[in-house]
C-alpha cells in the first residue's frame, strides 16, 4: 500500500470495509474471492472487532472458563460444593481470554493474508460517497477512494447519564471483560441476551445474582415455555430476578458498595452492578452526514433486508449496526450477502429459518416458529417434550435439566419449530434447523436410528411424544420401540414398490 499523509488520496478500491468483525470480515474475504481489491480499516489496535475484543468470544470464553473452573458440569454426580478450583479469581478467568483472542485474531491476520485483503489500523471517516480519511495513530490522515463500501461497525454499550460508571464497581459489558474480577455480589441491569449471559455465568461461580428489568417479561422472542423452565432454574439455584422494576438512579454508599434504586422504592446492595440495557451503533464519528446514509436515534442503520444496501444504494451496512438479530452468524452471512451484491455475483436464496442461539448457563436455543406464533397464525398444531433426563446421556452427564420442545403442524406433518433448554443446546439445534429448511416431517426423527447414548435422542423422544398425541384418522398399530418401527416402516414400503 503507498504510504502518505496530509490528506492526499493513497489508493483506490473497489470495496473498502469499515470493521473487522464478523460481518466486515466476510464480506471483504467474499469480496477478495472475486477478484477485487479490497481494504479493511480497523480503529482498534488489533484485529477482530467487538465479536473479538469484547463480544461474542471473550463471554463464550468466559463462560467456559467458568464452567470448567466451578465444576459445574460435574455437580449432578458429586453434590452443590464440589469445585475444580477452590478460589477462582479475575486473573484466572483473565488468563484464558487472553490465550483465545490472540488466537482468533492470528486466524483472521492469515484469513486476510491468505485472500489479499489489506488492512489499515485506524479511525475511518466519510468526506464524501466515494473517498474516507482515516486518522491513524499518529495523528496523520490518508485518503482512500472506493466503489463500494461496507459499514460493519457494530456497536457499543448504551450509557445513560443516570448511571455512574467507574469500570470497576459499576461497569458495562466491555468493561466486564477488559478486567475480569469475581465480585461478592452482582447486580445486572437489563435482561436482555448479554445480561442474561452474564447474570447466569457468574451465578455459576455462585456468585449472589440479582436481575433487573423494567419489562414484565425477557427474550420475548424465545418460545415462553422454555422461557419458563429457564426462569424455575434460575431461581432454584438462588438467582433473584426483578421484572417489572426500573432503575432510577445508581449510586455508591461509603463503604463502596453500587445502592440500585428502584422506581417501587426498594434498593439493592451489591458489590458490583453491571449495565446490559442496550447497546448503541457505533456510527457517531463516521461522518455519515458528509455521504449521505442517516442513522436512527441509536446510531444503528436502515438497509434493504434482502441486498443490505444502504439508502445511498453503494454503500452497504452489515452485522450488529444495523440491528436485530445482532448474532455473530447471522452477520458474517450478511456482509457476505452485501459483497456478492455489490459485485452481481450470484446469490443463493437465503434459508427460511436461521438458529437463535444464548450462551447463558443452561444454554437456549431456538430455530422456527414459537408455539406463540404458531397459535398467532391459526395453524393447527401439536408439540412433543423431551426432557434431558429421560436420556441415558443425561443419566451419564449428571444432568438436572434441560428440555426440547417440538412442534408440529396437524394437517402436514411437517416440523414448525423446534426450541432447547439446557446442556448442548446450541449444538444440538442444528439437527432442528436442518430438517425444518428441508421442509421434512415428523417422520424423519421417528424412523431415523440416533447414536446411543447422545442427547440427540431428545429428537426422537419429542418427537414420538408428539406423534402418540397426534389425532388418528385410521386404526394404527401402537408406538413401538425405534428398532421395530424402522423395521415395520421399511417392510411397508418394500409390500407397497414390490421390491
């Protein structure tokens, strides 16, 4: 790349990116495959992004770390006090995020290397619809011209004037991670997916956990009845959550202790509260005035949900700036979507249903409809129930809980949803989603063979829970165990074809 400053232009492109997480690295490796050149401008010192630095990996990492330091896994077999490690501390959890975000920005320096992306580490700026000045560390500015571009800024914490941060007692999701510690006591404001994650990971370090939320209910859009089992594990393990309650006002005693007060009166005492109500697109220094596309009051943007172009129709905007569902997965499809259409390169139809998935402890994941929906839309419908400790794997894990809900349509057969409470479960969706895209039916889980012992059995055990409370519209043998039905399934077609 030509070196230069005072504002001259360097070099042009044919797509420049604007952040390096998910949905920007997609589309510029996308892109590269192409043919075209591309560059990535990163403001951070490092590659990654907020998925990276402190998102999607470090509470991923996070949670692991904790699960496997607490012993929580193995608590079914050896009783509530055992422990891997007695007293866990900030710098244990500390150590191992740092050991994955060196790794995951090595994969991502030789992704970039590998396809010709080049990248440029600084804090980009529009001057028009076609140039941006990047200020590097310096101080110094370069110009860079392109034909299309990508905004995948993603986004940060939402800091409302009422709430004192310090980074230390009364923190935020990013500040949570940059530091870790293991207070006496936590307070989190807002339950939504990132304080549900939280909340949940440092009560599995039992850890007291009060949960706030103004809302009278949380993750509206996950099925309510897994919603329901979650919330009775939550509060049988001690976890105290508050619906219905907002905050007025934190504030800090003289012992240093964060006081929460509540619009009903009531106050919270706690060694650290975190802020997890809202996140904010991180737009407000991109100078988009000067091209033209518009944020909302967020700082997030309006796109074309089917091409992901902006209102300035050759500058495109992917991944969590642009709103909801904010899921990794979901917004490297995204920029990949965005390059392939800047370019007309051919695109594939987008699957009907994508996974939801919440690394909180248990686990929810969720792809297809709710039973919510499903009612909302008048079809006529069954469910099946699978608890985990119906499973022989969940005998053997030591599981408590966990549950698979699947639904399924009356008059076609065919799978609507399916929706996961526990161990696994953003593992296990796949084999949901995968026969849902396919349109398949009840059928397959009940004629399928599934390794034995795997929570996978779940599939089958839900879904013969379904079939045996399906109506009959002809006299039919009673259920059977897997192997016979298999066998009398396939003796049927053989009489029907005469092979």
């Amino acid at each position: 790349m030509h070196v230069g400053t005072g504002g001259q232009l360097l070099e042009h492109f044919d797509l420049i990116v604007i952040g390096s997480g998910p949905a920007g690295r997609r589309a510029a490796i996308q892109a590269a495959k192409l043919g075209k050149s591309v560059l990535v401008v990163e403001n951070r010192l490092r590659l990654g992004g907020v998925s990276v630095h402190t998102g999607t990996i470090p509470s991923k990492t996070l949670r692991e770390t904790v699960l496997n330091l607490s012993g929580w896994r193995e608590r079914g077999f050896y009783g509530l006090s055992y422990r891997v490690k007695k007293d866990i501390e900030g710098k244990d959890l500390g150590a191992r995020l740092r050991k994955t975000l060196d790794y995951e920005i090595e994969v991502l320096e030789h992704q970039f290397a590998r396809n010709g992306v080049r990248t440029f580490g600084g804090v980009a700026r529009f001057k028009d619809d076609h140039h941006i000045a990047v200020r590097d560390l310096t101080g110094d500015e370069h110009v860079f011209g392109f034909d299309f571009a990508v905004i995948a800024v993603g986004t940060a914490p939402y800091r409302p004037a009422n709430i004192p941060f310090d980074d230390y007692t009364i923190l935020d999701s990013d500040s949570l991670v940059s530091e870790p510690r293991v207070p006496r006591s936590l307070t989190v404001i807002g339950a939504g997916v990132i304080g549900i994650e939280y909340a949940t990971i440092f009560s599995a370090l039992d850890v007291p956990v009060t949960l706030i939320e103004p809302r009278e209910s949380y993750l509206d859009f996950i099925d309510r009845e897994i919603i329901e089992e979650f919330t009775h594990d939550l509060r049988k393990r001690g976890m105290t959550i508050r619906l219905g309650a907002k905050v007025e006002r934190v504030e800090k005693d003289a012992q240093g202790w964060a006081i929460s007060v509540l619009s009903d009166g009531r106050q919270i005492r706690s060694d650290m509260v975190l802020y997890a109500a809202g996140r904010m697109g991180a737009t407000q220094d991109l100078g988009l005035e000067h091209c033209g596309v518009v944020p909302d009051e967020r700082g997030r943007l309006k796109v074309d949900p089917a091409t992901f172009q902006t209102s300035i129709r050759h500058i495109y905007a992917a991944g969590d700036v642009i709103g909801f569902p904010s899921l990794a997965s979901t917004s490297m499809e995204q920029g990949r979507i965005a390059a392939l259409h800047a370019f007309g390169a051919s695109m594939p139809p987008a699957p009907e249903f994508f996974p939801y998935g919440i690394y909180a402890v248990p686990e929810i994941s969720t792809v297809g409809l709710t039973e919510q929906q499903v009612r909302a839309q008048n079809i006529p419908y069954e469910c099946g129930v699978a608890r985990f400790q119906e499973t022989s794997r969940g005998h053997i894990m030591g599981l408590q809980s966990g549950m698979m809900k699947m639904i399924v349509s009356l008059e076609t057969r065919k799978l609507l949803g399916v929706h996961i409470v526990g161990e696994g479960a953003t593992e296990l969706i796949h084999i949901g989603q995968a026969v849902l895209n396919l349109g398949a039916t009840l059928d397959y889980f009940v004629e399928n063979t599934f390794n034995y012992p795997t929570l996978a059995e779940a599939y089958k055990i839900a879904a013969l829970d379904a079939w045996n409370r399906m109506p009959r519209t002809k006299p039919i043998a009673p259920v059977m165990e897997e192997p016979e039905i298999a066998v009398s399934r396939r003796k049927a077609r053989v009489s029907k074809t005469g092979a």
